[in-house]
C-alpha cells in the first residue's frame, strides 16, 4: 500500500514534531533527547500534583502524545510503529516530570510495555521516586486468556487519572481511581482489513468478502473471520460478545473508537447501528465515534465501555485542554422539528389523476433508468465521483414511489410535480437542473398546450442556470438535438439525434461544464458522458413506445 513518508526511521520523530507545530497553544514540548528518546509533555507543568505518564508504540495516533495536556496525561513515552519504548526513554520521562507527589504510569497490557515501563518504574524508585503502575487489559476478543491485550479503553485510564491528579488527589487515590477503572472495562474491536505498516510489504488476510472480530491494535488475528454483511448485523455480533461482562442495570459510557481507515460517514453509521442496539439502553454517556486509538490504516472500529458511577461520571465529563479527547455527550433523543409545509405545483396541491398512456411512459422511463445504475456509475466514475447512476435511480424510484398521487391527467401539473419530485430526492447539480427543466417545461404548458414547445423551454431555462451548451460534454448534447428533432412530430428522430449526441461526448477531451471540467484530457476520451447516455436511453424508450 501508498503511504506518506520521507524515510522510515524517521516518520515517527517527524510526526511528533508535526504534533507540535500544528498544536494550538505552547504548552505542549518535547524533551531533548530526540531521535532516541521521545517523550513529548507538559511544557507549563511545575510537578506540584501526580504526574500521569503513559505510552507505547507509535501508529496509535492521536495516542498517546495527543492526549498530553491539563486534564490528562503530564507526558507520552513514544516507540517505533508498534514498538514498546526502551526502559531509558520511559525513566527519562518519569525524571522529567515527578514531583514530590509521585508518578502514576499508565501501560496497555503488552510485553514490552509492561517490562520496559515496569523496569523502568523499579529504577525510578530505586532513584527515589513515588512511582505507581496500572495496567489496562481491556479486550474481551479472546475469552479465558490469562492477558487479554491492553486497546482504546486504556483512553477511559487516561481521562479519570487524569481527573484526579488534576483535582490535586494524592497519587494512592489517584491510582486506586485508575486500577478501579481499568477493572471495569471491556472493548471489542472490528476490522475489514489489516494495517499496513509504512515502509513494509503488506499483505492482507482477509478476503474480499471477509471481515474479522477481534483484531488486536497491531493488527493481530482476531478470534474469528466473519463474513462482510451490514453493519447492523456486525454491530449485533460484537453486542452479543460484550453484554455478558457488563452490568445491565447500571449505566456505562461507551467510546467508538476509529481504528484508522473508517470514514466519518461510515463511523456515524456505526454509532446509530450500537445505540439503536439494546448495547445502547445501558448507555448514558457517548464518546466519540472518532479516531483516538488507531492502529494506522485500519479500515475497522472498536467499542469500549465502562461502567460509570458519581466520580467516574465527573472524571469523564470534565473539560481537558487536548483537542483529541472528544467531549462526552449524554445519551438523548433525536429532536424532530417539523419542515415548513409548502403548496406543490403551480397552484397549490394537485389532485391525484389518471391517465393510463402517461403512467404506463413515466414507468418504462423510471424503470429504464433504474436498470442503468451500475453502468451510469461506472461510466461517471472515469470522469467524475461515480454516483451519476445512483442519482438518476433515486430519482425515478422517487416518482414510482408517488405515482399514484401525480395529476397524471394534467400534463402541466404532472411536469410541476416531476420537478418538485426530483428537485427534494436526486440531490447534486443533476437533481436542480432536472427539477428546473420540468418546473419551467410546466409553466410554459401551462400559458401554452404544447408539449414539445414546452420541453424547448424547460432546456432554455435549464442552460441559462446550468451553464452548459452543446459541446460542452453534459446531458445537454443529448437533450438539446433530441427535443429540436421532436419539435417536427418525429419521436423516432428524436431518439436517434439523443443518441447520436451522447455518442458524440466520447471524442470531446475538454468538458466545459459539470464534474467532468475538472478532469484531464486523457481521461475523457472514448468515455461517453453519464449524464448524455441517461438522455439517450430516455428518448429511446419513448421511441419504443410510440
């Protein structure tokens, strides 16, 4: 896989230092012990309260130098990708920033985190030091292992802990909070693929239809591979593994963590999917859904949840200075306020009526279209996002949905409503150009029963707003010559001349309209335009059924 690096044994100290300079106050630092030491802390700390030091390998990211600042960690102890810190780099840390009130170190329940940090917290006390450990073992994936690993819930740790030393609590009360917390958390991660590491081969376990449960932070086997399926059904999976270990009388924050590659619209789906699911009746606060544990480019996402009491309630709701913690948001219901009511048509809400030709026309064409969506799609995606296909089908699923409440025997009122219909469910340009090409062909019907004219005049509207013109690579090459050749009677030819425009846009290697302007010359020849395609294959089922 592609990744963004200049030379792998640096990435990790270049990315820390890009934390830096894009951090928005100045009370973020790095000691100078970089390459080989790389503690990022507090700059304004003055070691009058417990110290909060915690970290790991780096590709977690935002964590653990992201969560440095008032209210949360005093200092991260970064490794290489994946790679436990040395004992040095974490006693270096431990040095920089205990005080007289101690040190409370956070480790995720790997080897090397829990002897490098370990080691290091023996040799600080040997030095003199007031140092406590808690160790976050908080993955349920593999049940009846004697170390469940240490993943995102370890965040739930960091927050509390930090809570407390920030309130001035002395360090046994500040980790008797956090050991208290660690024990009451479980997570469970899900993934449709591996991490691919910068600088290595990657090679993906997974198959193309596969996902798995269960994945570790570093990319791990899970427990199981599952087969892809929607997101409910993944959702009720991992609900069923974690309901069995949590209390369901009592409340619990739940954090829905990005492992890396899941993009936002995606993770609020998954968020909607687990609190719609009876997971979400024992919710009371919400973290995220964001990135804040990742493993990398991880296309996967992991739930954790701990169960909330006063103090734990506080801890996790209490504002921090760290932009990656997201703010806690208590579970509540969806406000619903009622859309402004508008009159449809020209004047006011037409009456469903019937005419059986124009049903029978409007149901071929929105059929039509809907049976070309893959095809419009994958045409669209070579010159531009790939969702022409999928616009024009919502829509036409749209006006079959209502056509039984359309003025079927009115042709004016049956164009107003086409152009209200299209203009609230296609969305996109194409969607507001349709709805003005009808709702203009409409008024025009109106002032004058004849259709083809009519149709001439919701084009002369449609350009004017849209822009476009005969060659400049849109739908207009194919509905300009068709609605001219039907303006003489002759249907037949007016498929023909909406055809022969949409094979026309193939050679054309400059768009002067639309998604496709954006697109090089290369990339546009021999492709028809989606959009010119759509209004041939439209014409042509008129033609059929003349």
């Amino acid at each position: 896989m592609k990744h963004f690096f200049n030379r792998r044994e640096n990435i990790v100290t270049e990315a820390l230092d890009g934390l830096l300079l894009t951090s928005s106050n100045d009370r973020l630092a790095r000691l100078d012990s970089f390459p080989d030491i790389k503690v990022i802390l507090r700059a304004d700390w003055d070691k009058s309260k417990v110290a909060i030091i915690s970290g790991g390998g780096a590709g977690h990211e935002p964590s653990h130098a992201g969560f440095v600042g008032k209210g949360m960690l005093t200092a991260a102890v970064s490794g290489e990708i994946f790679a436990s810190p040395s004992v040095d780099a974490v006693l270096t840390a431990i040095r920089a920033v205990t005080g007289p009130k101690g040190a409370l170190l956070i480790v995720k329940n790997y080897t090397g985190d829990r002897l490098n940090f370990g080691l290091a917290a023996e040799r600080a006390r040997a030095e003199g030091f007031d140092v406590e450990m808690v160790i976050v073992a908080d993955d349920i994936a593999i049940p009846g292992i004697n170390q469940p690993r240490g993943v995102a819930g370890t965040l739930f740790v960091h927050k509390i802990s930090g809570y407390h030393a920030e309130r001035g609590d002395d360090l046994k009360t500040v980790a008797a909070h956090a050991a208290a917390a660690a024990g009451d958390i479980v997570s469970l991660g899900m993934s449709l693929s591996t991490c691919s590491v910068p600088g290595q081969v990657h090679e993906d376990r997974l198959g193309r239809n596969e996902g798995e449960l269960g994945l570790g932070i570093h990319g791990e086997p899970g427990v199981e591979r599952i087969t892809l399926q929607p997101v409910a059904d993944i959702v009720a999976t991992m609900v069923a593994r974690l309901s069995p270990a949590l209390r369901e009388a009592e409340s619990h924050a739940l954090l829905i963590n990005n492992l890396g590659a899941v993009p936002p619209l995606e993770m609020a789906v998954i968020a909607n999917a687990v609190l719609s699911s009876p997971l979400g009746r024992c919710v009371r606060l919400t973290i995220g859904p964001g990135p804040m544990m990742t493993a990398l480019n991880m296309n996967g996402f992991s739930l954790s949840l701990i169960r909330l009491d006063d103090a734990r309630d506080a801890a996790l709701m209490a504002a921090v200075e760290p932009h990656a913690w997201m703010p806690a948001v208590e579970r509540h219901q969806i406000r619903i306020i009622a859309a402004p009511r508008t009159a449809a048509g020209l004047n006011g809400p037409a009456a469903a009526g019937e005419n059986a030709r124009i049903r029978r026309l409007i149901t071929a064409l929105c059929e039509h279209l809907i049976s070309r969506e893959s095809e419009l799609n994958r045409l669209d995606g070579r010159v531009g996002d790939g969702d022409t296909g999928s616009t024009v089908a919502s829509g036409a699923r749209s006006v079959l949905a209502r056509l039984d409440t359309l003025p079927l025997d009115r042709p004016a009122a049956t164009l107003a409503s086409l152009g209200d219909i299209l203009g609230a469910s296609m969305g996109g340009s194409s969607g507001v150009l349709l709805s003005i090409f009808f709702t203009a062909a409409a008024k025009a019907m109106a002032d004058r029963a004849d259709i083809s004219a009519a149709l001439l005049a919701g084009l002369d509207r449609m350009t004017f707003y849209g822009g476009a013109a005969v060659g400049d690579r849109t739908m207009v090459d194919a509905l300009s010559p068709a609605l001219q050749a039907l303006a003489s009677g002759d249907v037949a030819a007016a498929a023909r001349a909406a055809a022969a425009g949409a094979e026309s846009t193939k050679a054309m290697t400059k768009a002067g309209a639309g998604r496709a302007s954006y697109v090089g010359e290369r990339d546009l020849v021999g492709v028809a335009d989606p959009g010119a395609v759509a209004v041939a294959g439209a014409f042509g089922v008129v033609a059929s059924l003349a």
